[in-house]
C-alpha cells in the first residue's frame, strides 16, 4: 500500500488549498454576518475555477473535465472543507449522476453543468423520510403519457442558485414478504417548470449563507424526456453515482479540522498565562496532541477509502467508516480548539465558533451517523449470517 502522494497529488492539493486561502477566506466575514453570497462574488469565483481548470473536475476528460480519480477528487475536497461552503459551492462540482444523462439530455442538462453555465441541486430528503429514502411520499403518477409530480422536499443545499434540479420520486409500489417497498424513479427538472416552486429553507446554525431550501411539486408534469435513467431505475441510478458522496464529507471535515488545527496550535504556542506559553501546560498539549492524531487517522481513513474505490474494491464499510469517523472527529477537534482559546474561543471576533457551529451537521447530512454505523455492522455480520 502506497501511503504517500504523488508530486501531482501534491500540486492539486496545493493549488486548491492556495485557491480557498486567497479567494475565499477574504470573504468569509462577510457571507458569516449577512448570510448571502453577492452575485459578483460567486460568479468571480466560478469563473477563476473554469480558468485554474478545476470547474466539474469530478468529471472525466472523455466531457472535457480534469478527470481526477477518487483520491485525487477527495483531496480536492479536503482542501475546500477549509472554507465557508456557501463560497466554494461556487467553486463547482456538479452532481456525478449527471453521467447518466442520454441523448438530448447530455446537452441540456450535462454538459452545461460542467461547462459551469447551469448549475443543479440534488433532492432525495422529505419532512417525513430523511435517510428512509423508500418512506418517500413525493410521488408521480402516470397521466396522458406524461408524469404528475405531487410533494414536498426539504433541506436541498443549493437549489437556491440551481437552473434544475434531480429529483427522486416514488413512481410506484411492490409488494414483498418483507412488505410493501416504493419504486424510484430520478427526474431532471428545471426551474420554471409549472407546477415547481423553490422556497426559502429553515434557517440553520451550520454553514450560513449555504442555504437548505424547500421544493414544492403541484401537479408538476413532466414528460420521459425528463425521467434519469430508466423509470423506477433510481436506486440503480443512486448506487452507481452517488456511492461515494459520504467521502466528500470526510475529507471536507478533515479539511476545516486542520484549519481549526492550526488556529489552537498557533494560539497554544503565543498565548501567555502564569508567565509562560500555554502550550508548555500540560493540559494544552495533550489536546493538541490529541487533536493531530485524530486528523491524521481521520485522513488516512478517507484517502483509503477513496483509493479502494480507484482499485474498483468494495469499498461501502471503508467510505461509512471515513464519514463517521471523521465527522465525529470535526466536532471533538472544533470543542478542543474552543477550550484552548478559553472564552474568546466563544466570540465571534474569532472564527472557531463558527467552525464549532459548522461542524455539527456533518454528523446528521450524507447519512447520520447512526446510518454509517449501521452499514459498518451490517457489511461486518451479513458474511457471517447475522
């Protein structure tokens, strides 16, 4: 096993982390008290990622995107978690199961997505079915050759900046021994699409200025040109292109951790008490030493999990350990840090309770992490009959 990264690997993680420290933490202050991102500065940070070549670079050169693998996107990733997300959603990945566009969808949908011209959102989650993706109740039913989109969902990050939306509906039901279970069915749907409607969110405490919004369906109709995939196909759709979204959680969370990181070690070795740095007190370095290792372990984690998947290794118990893990990791490192600065850890004059706000959602979105210690458990006793 190869536990270094190449020079290449290296340069990606530079420049993206060079790129976050000089175009986005400029303007965190800013988005953290009005809780919006200005048109002009999303669209200069789009337009800087088309020019450093890293727009949709989670797509292949086949499309005429970078082409990163796995370990090299989730570096790309790490390095973004070190910013505000309400600035690098701007940076643009769109979602992967765009690839499973087909025929005039590809220059519809795709390919203006990665060329960074319209923008997608991504939208599975309902009031009543967050992680139970088959309790969904948003459905559609079949009229005059056509689909009737009828519900509601919740908590979709940046379907206040998208162009159009996949959805994931209930477009029938089977029944099984083990009792009745939806039929999903995936949906490209554009904003100005009647019947559709993109309404203000709730107002979280996490990541301000990266918006969760709430998407109505009222008798939307939608033709088969629109359906993704194939009709009732979505848990194949969502298997093969959304498998490995639990790692851009880790590896944003190991990201903003060695940010946080930085921030108690530099305050551990200047801040003064009882004539001498704190860093010398026990009770400091410990922590810091605790912390270090837990990034570290965190990112080992991660970069082997996005690496099984390079190797076209099963990789479903590795990428729910990784996201577990280090989203767990986030908010111990994020309390850690707090208790170094002592109260002003606490003060919005510095940024860690804002990290320590962030970090906190990491556990629940992409699969709480009650869910990822259930897939760990059960990759771990289905071999053995349990």
């Amino acid at each position: 096993m190869q536990f270094g990264l190449s020079d290449e690997q290296e340069m990606i993680a530079a420049t993206v982390r060079s790129f976050v420290e000089n175009e986005i933490y400029p303007h965190e202050e800013l988005v953290e008290r009005t809780g919006d991102v200005p048109r002009e500065i999303a669209e200069d940070i789009r337009r800087k990622t088309l020019g450093l070549g890293f727009y949709a670079c989670n797509f292949p050169e086949s499309i005429g995107c970078a082409g990163l693998n796995h370990l090299e996107f989730a570096l790309v990733e790490r390095e973004l978690g070190r910013g505000s997300m309400a600035l690098t959603h701007f940076f643009g990945r769109p979602q992967n199961i765009l690839m499973a566009c087909e025929g005039e969808q590809v220059d519809r949908y795709l390919m203006p997505a990665v060329r960074g011209e319209r923008m997608d959102a991504l939208a599975m989650t309902e009031p009543g079915a967050g992680s139970d993706v088959r309790s969904m109740t948003c459905a559609a039913r079949r009229e005059g050759g056509d689909w009737i989109v009828n519900g509601t969902k919740h908590f979709i990050s940046g379907a206040d900046h998208a162009d159009f939306v996949i959805v994931f509906v209930a477009t029938g039901e089977d029944i099984t021994p083990k009792g009745r279970k939806k039929r999903i069915t995936a949906f490209l749907v554009d904003r100005d699409t009647p019947g559709f409607a993109i309404r203000d969110g709730y107002r979280s405490v996490s990541h301000r200025g990266y918006r969760n919004m709430i998407l109505d369906f009222d008798d939307c109709r939608l033709p088969d040109a629109q359906v993704l995939g194939a009709v009732d196909g979505g848990f194949e759709v969502m298997n093969t292109w959304l498998y490995a979204t639990r790692i851009t959680v880790a590896a944003m969370s190991v990201g903003r951790a060695r940010r946080v990181f930085d921030l108690a070690l530099d305050f551990a070795a200047t801040r003064e008490q009882f004539g001498q740095k704190i860093g010398k007190f026990q009770g400091v370095s410990f922590q810091i030493a605790d912390m270090i290792t837990e990034i570290d372990a965190a990112d080992l984690l991660t970069l082997a999990a996005a690496d099984r998947l390079d190797q076209g290794l099963p990789a479903n118990r590795e990428i729910a350990s990784a996201k577990l893990y280090a989203s767990e990791m986030l908010g111990r490192v994020t309390d850690a840090a707090i208790q170094i600065h002592g109260g002003m850890g606490l003060m919005d004059d510095f940024p860690l309770e804002r990290f320590w706000r962030d970090a906190r959602v990491e556990r629940i979105w992409d699969g709480t992490s009650e869910i990822q210690r259930h897939i760990i458990s059960r990759e771990l006793l289905r071999p053995l009959g349990a």
